[in-house]
C-alpha cells in the first residue's frame, strides 16, 4: 500500500465543514467505545451495525458517510483489540500443582484501557463518499457534511493509478493545513544492481551512526536546534488568556514550529536510510527497545531527538523496496566485545575508546558496528571472517545477485 498526501485549497466554509465531519467521526468513536465498555459491542461488526442506530437517532451523524461512520467505530475496535493483546501479554498461569486446574491471573493493572478521545483530526472514507476528477487535481466529497470539492497540489502524479486502486481517503488537519491523503494499494519495488558491500551499523547521540568502514554521520539534533525558538513560543502561549483568540493563534504558531522538526527529523531518516539502503546488499543495526531507553529521562530528550526508531523503519521500508536485506542483531555487549579477538572488555559509557589486551585499539562506536555486521552476517549464514573480501565470502562471483542469495537464505 501506497500512501500519498496532497494540500487541499478550499474556502473557508469548507474547511469548517470538515471540522465538523471530524467532530463526528470523534462523536462515533467516542460512543462505540462506551457501546463496548457497556457490554454490547462483542467485535467490530458489532460496533459498524451501531453505526447504523447512531445515523438513525442523531442527524450530524446521519450526514456523515456510512463507510466514514464504519471507519471511525473501526478505530475504536482497533484501541480494544489492542487492549486485549496487551491483557493477554500481562496474563501468566498460577494456581493448584493440577495441570487440568491451572487458571489465569492478570498480574499487572489494565494498562491501555480504551480511552476517550478528545483531540481527533481526522476523518476516512473507504471507497466512497468521495470522487476524484477526471484530471487529477482534485476531490469531491459526496455526503451531506458538506465539504464539496476540494483542489489537491503535490507532487505525485496519479495518473499512474487507477480509480479502483485508491481504497481509502482521509482528511487530515494538521498545524499548517488541511490534507488529504491517498491510500492506493500498489506495491513498490525497483531493481537494483548489486554492490558486494556489507556494513554494520551502530546509532548513537554523539553521531547519528557509526558504520562498520568507521564512517560517522553528524547527528542534526533538530529538536536542540530549534528548542530557543520553541521556548519563546511557548512562553507566548502561557501568557494568553485561556478560551481568547489570542491564545489559540499562539497554540497554532506553537505547533507549527513542532510540526517543522518532525518533518525535518523525517525527512532525514528518509534519505538517509535509502543512501545507506541502495549503497550496500545487507545492512545490520541494533535492535534497540527505544521504548524503555527514553525511560531514562537523562537521555529522554536526545534520544527522542535522534529519532532511531523512525530511521529503522524507513531501512526496513527502503530494503523491501529495493531488495536488499536487512538484519536486526541483539545489542548486548557490542561495545564490550572486541571485533578482533572476541575478548569481554568492559568500559562505561564514558570510555570513547575501545582498547582490548590484544593490542587491538579504535574508537568504541566503531568497534561495536563491526560487532553488529558479524551478527548479522552470521544471521543470515555467512561463513567467512570479518575482514575477507565481501565477494569472497559470500563464496559468489561479481555477476550473481548477492541480495537474491541472502533472501533465499532468510527464507529457507
């Protein structure tokens, strides 16, 4: 599935009317939940046949698309699946030596309860509720809320697409505009030829990676940069009278300038994750909790900021797109392990400098990127030794597909 997002220019009644389309979408998820927690909804058909009884007692409901009025009692199904998933994870067996008697008790609270929500900016139509023109360059909403036709710029053409293909579309409000965002069910892949290279790497805040070639790329730290700016603007909001225009102007400039570092921190883990992507067949990384890390609210900030998480999902997007292999290793001991002898050699954070009884001795990053790409060749079983030849060991000539062989392995 591809996902394309286009600015929408309209008049401002029209914008108003799709605030009230995402209010309603709100309203729906909102009360499919309480249907849930009131012991009726059992599973989502459930909750899509309420539906139907909402558009029936209430007309701003009515007014909404059927399939938008699904999409959003959809939403509140996906928040209790999700509880129940956690629910299950938290459950471990307990009770009488009786193997035929062992029962189930939750032994942690019920985290991830269903929860109200009060900040939607959204609403989704499945395939219909809405037209695109003859050209292209532009979308009409069909229900009752309203909305009419609105003028879409990007720069994606969807020509190339069929009507048929494009199986959703959501109206999405961010800081700075009014979006609408194609979900057109097409599968992205591109051919590339093969490099023979492998590399390892290993993120961190003092660069934003370190490779297996002792390459370090500089960590932007976007948030840092723009944290000046971002204070002052809050101060402006905290001065402004609750409810007043004044303040909700403030709130917009606020999040505009939250709105610019997430797109400059996204924009960077895309085009950096294909250039690591497309120069190199296999590439190995941590697989790092990023969830527990931020727990250290020493760290909170700066690893937030370096955004690891997201620049592992765009290699693993980038590797499915282009054919290439990608490997997540356990991070335990990297830095401890010398690349060279295998030797525990043990340093706090503060040790730089990985120095091991061998006589072996790099920086400490480096050495634990090596440490990632020899996990990662053994993963996928490769047979050589770390420093030979990547052709030669892969035991492959220069004319055969190096990824096609790696894959195959993955598989098998």
């Amino acid at each position: 599935m591809l996902v394309f997002e286009f600015r929408a220019y309209a008049k401002p009644a029209q914008f108003t009317a799709i605030d009230d389309a995402i209010r309603t979408v709100q309203f729906v998820r909102n009360k499919a939940v309480r249907y849930w927690m009131d012991g009726h909804g059992k599973s989502v058909y459930d909750l899509n046949k309420y539906c139907a009884v909402l558009a029936r007692e209430f007309p701003f409901a009515k007014e909404l698309n059927s399939m938008a009025r699904q999409a959003a009692a959809e939403r509140a199904w996906s928040a209790i699946q999700r509880f129940y998933d956690n629910c299950k994870k938290r459950l471990v067996p307990v009770g009488s030596p009786d193997h035929g008697n062992k029962t189930r008790q939750q032994v942690v609270g019920k985290k991830g309860f269903p929860q109200f929500q009060h900040d939607n900016r959204s609403v989704e139509y499945k395939t219909t509720g809405w037209a695109l023109s003859e050209d292209r360059q532009s979308i009409t909403f069909t229900d009752k809320k309203g909305i009419g036709r609105l003028k879409l710029k990007g720069t994606r053409d969807l020509h190339f697409y069929q009507i048929d293909q494009i199986k959703r579309v959501r109206l999405v409000k961010k800081a700075d505009a009014y979006y609408v965002q194609l979900c057109v069910s097409a599968d992205r892949s591109e051919n590339l030829s093969t490099t023979g290279n492998t590399i390892g790497l290993d993120v961190g805040l003092k660069s934003f990676y370190t490779d297996s070639n002792g390459k370090e790329i500089e960590n932007p730290r976007f948030y840092r940069m723009g944290q000046v700016k971002m204070k002052r603007k809050q101060r402006l909001v905290s001065r402004k009278v609750k409810g007043s225009s004044n303040r909700i102007r403030a709130r917009i400039k606020l999040a505009r300038t939250h709105l610019k570092i997430s797109r400059q921190r996204k924009d960077h883990a895309i085009k950096l994750a294909r250039c690591v992507i497309q120069s190199n067949d296999l590439v190995a990384y941590e697989d790092l909790r990023v969830r527990n890390m931020v727990k250290n609210h020493c760290l909170a900030k700066s690893i937030s900021d370096a955004g690891w998480y997201q620049f592992r999902t765009w290699l693993e997007y980038f590797g499915k797109v282009f054919g290439r292999v990608t490997v997540a290793v356990n991070p335990a001991y990297t830095s401890q392990e010398c690349s060279n002898c295998g030797a525990v050699v043990k340093k706090s954070l503060s040790t730089r400098t990985h120095a091991c009884q061998c006589g072996f001795e790099l920086d400490r990053d480096w050495n634990a990127a090596r440490n990632i790409l020899s996990r990662g060749l053994a993963t996928v079983g490769h047979t050589g030794t770390w420093g030979s030849d990547p052709l030669n060991a892969w035991g492959d000539s220069i004319s055969t597909p190096v990824g096609e062989n790696l894959l195959g392995q993955i598989e098998s």
